[in-house]
C-alpha cells in the first residue's frame, strides 16, 4: 500500500492526518511526563539521604514507623528485597562505587540475601540496571574504565559527576 491511497486504491482518508497528530502529541507528553519523573526521583533520592542523614546522626527513633519503610530501612510484610538493598548502599554511599564494590557492601550488611543468589555480581548489575531507567542512579565510567554507579540527588547533576572520585581517587570521565 502506498502512501497515497487507502488500501482500496482511493484517496488516503483526512483522518491520517489526525492520527499522526494524536502520536505526535501523545509521544510529546510521554517525553515531558518522563523528564518529570526523572525530576521527582531526583528529590526522593535527596529528601531519603537527608532524612537518612539525621536519623544517622540524632538516632533512629527520630523516625516513626511509616517513614523507615518509606526510607527503605524497615522491611514490610514481604521479605526484605535485593533492590531495596542495593538501593540502601547506594543511598549510603559517599562515593560512587562499581558493582563489585556494591556486592561486598550487600554481602556485609545484608549476609541473609547472599543466598537467594546464585550469581551475586550478575543479580548486582541487573538491579543498577533497574535503578538507572528509574533515574534512581546514574552509571558513567571512572578514568581507569571501571563502570560505577552513584545515587542521584539534587546535588550530583551531571557536572558533578565527571568530578566524583571512586576508590581509585581518579575523576570519573563521564557519563556513560
């Protein structure tokens, strides 16, 4: 069929038009609703390492109950999730760190989820993978070219992050 004729041999119908300009507007609103998304996981990520800071400093019990499950620091019902896990040391971090780097971190502080693991590392990357199409994390490249993952807040936009050092205390070179 081509462009010019319906699939009957006439005319295309004005209605193409229409529905070209329905995608259009469609496909625009996506790309704004996404870009807020980013933004607003931005600020949770920030609001959840300041209230996650206080609580470290003033103690736990300035928390109640239905904030440390909002911060992630107190499981519900279900058991204690991998990503929430991962999400914690990233969130805890002063550094960005690689997936390695994360997996020691999970194996100290969550040794019960070391388990349900058969590839550890692998379940690691899939979860950074997750959490970087969320806009919970960035990955970008250290200058010895390990790949490494920092939590996003409001305060690490992409010219800080060229300037984070990792273990190595070498600048990241970027994005990835």
């Amino acid at each position: 069929m081509n462009s010019g004729t319906n699939g009957n041999g006439g005319p295309q119908p004005e209605a193409d038009f229409h529905v070209r300009e329905v995608v259009r507007s469609a496909e625009h609103e996506l790309q704004q609703l996404l870009r807020q998304r980013a933004e607003i996981m931005k600020r949770i990520g920030t609001l959840k390492q300041t209230l996650g800071g206080l609580a470290n400093i003033f103690g736990g019990g300035l928390l109640d109950d239905d904030l440390l499950v909002l911060l992630d620091r107190k499981t519900t019902q279900r058991r204690s999730g991998f990503t929430r896990a991962c999400r914690m040391v990233l969130m805890n971090s002063p550094t960005a760190l690689d997936a390695a780097q994360i997996g020691e971190e999970l194996q100290r502080e969550f040794p019960e989820l070391r388990d349900r693991h058969k590839n550890l590392y692998a379940s690691v990357t899939t979860v950074l993978g997750r959490l970087t199409e969320y806009a919970e994390a960035r990955t970008f490249l250290r200058a010895d070219g390990r790949r490494v993952w920092q939590w996003i807040t409001d305060g690490n936009d992409e010219s800080t992050v060229a300037n984070v050092h990792a273990d190595t205390n070498e600048p990241g070179v970027g994005p990835a």
